[in-house]
C-alpha cells in the first residue's frame, strides 16, 4: 500500500473546495468535513444525519472503538444544513447513488472506493499526487500542526501515538524536514 500525503497548499485546499461544490454537494461536504474533523474515511461513510444536526459530532470510531467528538466548522453548517433538509434522521449522510451490486440495497453510504475516486480524480485536476482516502485525515493534522506546533501532543493523543517522530512522519513534516535539510546543503 503506498503512503499517502496530506494537502499542504492552502490555495489547493481552497480550490478542490470549489472544485467539489460545484460537481457535488455530497462531494464537497465529504471533503469539507474530512479536512476539519479528523475522521477516517470509513467513518465518514457511515455518518448519518442525526449525528451532524447539532454544534458538534459524536460517535466510536469504527477501527479502534474509541469516543470521538468534534465541533462542526461554521464555514460548512449553512451548506450542511441545507444540505439535510428534507432527509431523515436515520438516512445516511453520504448515500451511494447507485443500488449495492450484491446486496441489491438501495440508500446505503457510499464506499472507500467512491470516495477514493472522486478524491483522486480532483487531486488530479490540481496535480497532486500520492493521494487517498487517508488524506483527508492527514491534512486536517497536517494543517492543525502548522497553525500551532504546541498541537503536536493532542495530534499524538488523537493518532494514539507515543512518539512525536510518529506523529510528525505520519502527517508528512519529517519528509517536508528533509526535504528542506537536503536542499540546503552546499
């Protein structure tokens, strides 16, 4: 499996914004809410629309069952909730379009897969590369290291690491670092 990188550009992050709004909604909400929360992909997949009427989020996350809560950034609520007006409580929040292949199951979330592709075909149009579903996750980290550095050790909580080279590896800053060490040199 290759390892993924987060968003670094600012510019970028703002322009598959409005890349994603004007194709999707669902799109957009789904890349909005994965770069200011955090979650991983499966989790977002299965969000329903009770969870994200209010000011903030709760739920277990599916991988390792821990609680999870998190506000939801204002830049997104008129959208979201203009959004999920008109859905049920119980529906899912980013529903396929398509019915299940197997199951034959209509209104079911979308799949990694989907949101892998869509992720992938934008990250193409602003030509990044090495991008996947974990992005999302890594780029809210990525992002929240860079406003504050003293955020390291809630990223280390948040990523259950125990070491900050971990955490600073995973959200991409080690290669940043030696990148930069290396062309520095003389």
């Amino acid at each position: 499996m290759k390892k993924v990188q987060p968003i670094r550009d600012e510019r970028i992050i703002d322009g598959m914004k409005q890349y994603f709004l004007l194709r999707s909604i669902r799109n957009y909400l789904f890349f909005c809410i994965g770069i200011y929360s955090g979650l991983r992909v499966s989790d977002l997949c299965k969000l329903r629309v009770d969870e994200v009427r209010g000011s903030h989020v709760s739920l277990i996350e599916q991988k390792n069952k821990h609680a999870k809560r998190f506000i939801i950034h204002p830049s997104i609520r008129s959208d979201l909730d203009e959004y999920i007006s008109g859905m049920k409580g119980s529906d899912f929040l980013f529903p396929s379009r398509q019915r299940k292949k197997i199951s034959r199951m209509k209104n079911q979330p979308i799949d990694r897969t989907t949101a892998y592709r869509f992720l992938n075909d934008a990250a193409r149009e602003f030509g990044l590369k090495e991008i996947g579903c974990h992005t999302l996750r890594k780029t809210w980290a990525y992002r929240l290291y860079m406003q504050n550095p003293e955020n390291l050790a809630l990223l280390m909580d948040m990523f259950g690491h125990s070491d900050p080279r971990e955490t600073l590896d995973y959200i991409g800053l080690t290669q940043d670092m030696m990148d930069r060490a290396i062309m520095a040199l003389r």
